[in-house]
C-alpha cells in the first residue's frame, strides 16, 4: 500500500494550501497544466523520491501572487532533494535508499539539446515547448515537490547522488540549494563573464541574486555589488562582503560610482524578472527598469546574465505589451555597446556536481549567504506569505521531519 502523500497546491491567486495529493505512480495522469499529449506517458525510466528538502522558489511565488496562467490545483515546488523510496523497471544506476539531489529541469537526455548539456530546453519533455520543471506552469504538467513524495523520470540521467549519505545529510542546508539557486546564480555569473578581478552587478537580493553575489566571489570578483530596495536584504547581501545599492534612492548609477569610481561595472547579472520596478522611492511596476539599467552600467563589450524569470503570458501586467511578455528594451544602448547577454533556465546538470564537491570539501557555505530557513510543510502557506512580504530568507521545507533539528 502506497505511503500517504500531502503537498503545497495552488488554489488561485494568493492561495496555498497543503493537501492530500496521489502517491507518485510511474505514469503521468491527468492533471492541472498536463498537456494531453503527455497524459499516461510511462515512468518506467523514473524514481520516486522521498522528499528530505524541498525550497520556496521566487519563480513559485510569481505563480502564486496571479502573475502567470497556472492552473488551480497545480501541485508546487521544483527544488527537490530526497531519498529513492522506489525504482523504475529501467532504472539501472541507482537504488532504494539513495540520497539525490532533483535538477528542477526535467530532462530526457536523449535529445539534441540534453546531447549539448542544454538540458534547460529539453525537447521531449514537454510538449507544448522545449524545457520541462517540476510543478511549474507551461511545463509539462509534471507535478512538483512540495510534498512528501515526487516522482522524477529519467532518473539515471537526471539524479545526481551524494556520494556519502551521513556527509550530506550534516551539509543539507547548503546542498539542497543544488537543485535550482546554487548553480541558477552560478550560471547567471558565468554568462556573465565573472572572473577573477571583475567588478559585478547583481540586481535583486532574493535567494537567487543572493546565490548569484555569492558565486561571483566564489569565481574570484574582485567587487560584488547588490542592488534591492528592500533593507533587510540589502543587510543580508552585505553580510558575506557584498556592497550595495538601495535603488529607492533612484538609478544606480551615482551610487555604483562612489563604490568604484566609475559608474561601470565589467558584468551585470539580472535576477529579478518579469515584475521588476522602476527606480526612486515608491516606484511603479516597469518591468524592463532592470533589463535597461543593465545595459548602461556594463561596460563596452561587457556581458550581461539573466537568470531572472520572463514570461510568455503574464495576466497580471500593467500593459498589453507587457502581458504578452513584450518589454520596451533599449536594445540600442545595448547594440552600440556591443553588450552580449544570456537568458533562459540554468542547465542545472552543467554545474551542480562541481558546486556540490565545493560544498562537501567546505569551500561552499551557500546557505549561509541565503539565509536558509527550515520549516515544515504545514508552515509553508505562512512561508509564502512571508517571502512575499520581502523576507530575507530562503524557505527550506521539511516534509518528512528528516532534517536534524541542529540543522
């Protein structure tokens, strides 16, 4: 008899709650966002996976405040980090009892562009375009794991096991950032042409501009400047050697000037999105403030990284352009700088078993930089309200209450 199942499930705009949910099966049913194609597509190639931590995402909460076109009763949550409770009839690679780490891109490993390690856009995996997530609008349908149980395909090619189960489970705050914001940041920093001695730009201080200012150090920047309006996360930006700029006090230029002594910066990483605001105190919505902000504090011939999230469908929008994802960008600025820039989902597998042996030899402590914060699963509908309102933390769940208190 299958395990009892509960999961964070979307009821609407500003609504979580955790509810009985279908123990995995090795079989993609019907559901919100399943796309008919994928319906009773079979798992023999997958695993499930009991959760040991499973984290509050912003690109969760941009589904939860209305902003995309989730369907109600999707099932959340794409960073995922559990123990193998059952295997699929093709699973050769690993074994019950297994401690993994989940890459929230669902990935088949078969395909042109999982053959290229582009994994963020696989293209068998979703239907209705390339790149596929757990619990995520418009891909695939898969169901996420906020829970207590998550079925993952395509385990041999997607999981990556810790090699020493105690060793982890000491480290699991920082290891359970693998599977989205650890290497989301990193990657926002490698597009972004990080390296020893640059100067950086990471706009936005939520869990993943938090991640990314800290992989800027971890590559050698010899500057890392944080720009939010929020002070508490501001606070938490300087408090692993980061400067920053409160944009409320209007464009970031004059302030990156007096830190540096230019108003330019080599690298500039976008992590704030879609539902960006305008700079100077009570700005409004203009979600493309960063995208153009960006383009004039980077250098000539600088490179810019967005690991912020852009939507093709936004309901919630200020304008019609806006609500079909069409920004006023000033890509002149950017052209006659001769600015290069990389968007879309981080290719987590392209990174994450360098960024876990960094962790496991101790030369990682990401969670620290982020914030992390265990709570349980029931607290999750309180843990959204509260990232929502600007928390400077990263929500780690617990569902299964095997996380050690100490931790």
């Amino acid at each position: 008899m299958a395990d009892k199942n509960r999961g964070v499930v979307y009821l609407g705009p500003g609504t979580v709650e955790v509810q009985d949910i279908p123990y995995p099966e090795f079989e993609l049913k019907e559901g919100p966002g399943v796309p008919p194609e994928n319906v009773g597509r079979k798992l023999d190639h997958g695993a499930v996976v009991r959760i040991v931590s499973t984290n509050i995402c912003g690109s969760d909460q941009h589904m939860v405040r209305g902003r995309t076109t989730a369907r109600k009763g999707l099932i959340l949550g794409h960073e995922i980090t559990g123990e193998i409770a059952e295997v699929g009839r093709d699973v050769e690679l690993f074994k019950v009892g297994d401690l993994v780490s989940v890459p929230f891109n669902i990935a088949c490993g078969r395909c042109r562009n999982c053959k290229e390690r582009n994994t963020g856009v696989c293209e068998t995996t979703n239907p209705g375009r390339p790149g596929a997530a757990y619990g995520y609008v418009d891909m695939g349908g898969w169901p996420g794991g906020q829970a207590n149980y998550v079925m993952t395909p395509y385990a041999d090619w997607n999981l990556l096991k810790f090699p020493d189960k105690d060793q982890a489970m000491e480290k699991i705050r920082d290891l359970t950032m693998l599977s989205d914001i650890f290497p989301t940041g990193y990657h926002g920093c490698v597009t972004a042409g990080v390296g020893s001695g640059s100067t950086v730009y990471v706009a936005g201080a939520g869990p993943v501009g938090l991640a990314a200012a800290y992989s800027a150090h971890f590559l050698g920047a010899a500057v890392v400047i944080v720009a939010d309006a929020i002070p508490d996360r501001l606070e938490q930006a300087r408090s692993f050697g980061c400067e920053t700029v409160d944009i409320t006090q209007g464009e970031p230029e004059d302030q990156v000037e007096q830190i540096l002594g230019r108003p330019e910066v080599d690298c500039a990483v976008d992590c704030v999105g879609f539902e960006a605001r305008g700079h100077g105190k009570n700005a409004a919505e203009a979600p493309a403030t960063v995208l153009n902000s960006l383009m004039r504090l980077v250098r000539a011939a600088g490179r810019i990284g967005i690991p912020g999230l852009y939507v093709t469908e936004d309901p919630g929008a200020k304008d019609e352009a806006a609500k079909h994802g069409s920004l006023s960008l000033s890509l002149g600025t950017g052209w006659a700088k001769s600015v290069s820039f990389t968007t879309g989902q981080c290719p987590v597998m392209k990174y994450h078993r360098e960024l876990m042996m960094a962790i496991l030899n101790d030369k990682a402590h990401i969670a620290d930089a982020v914030n992390a914060t265990v709570i349980t699963l029931d607290e999750a509908p309180q843990g959204y309200k509260d990232f929502d309102k600007g928390a400077a933390r990263k929500y780690v769940l617990n569902p299964n209450g095997l996380i050690p208190q100490a931790a």
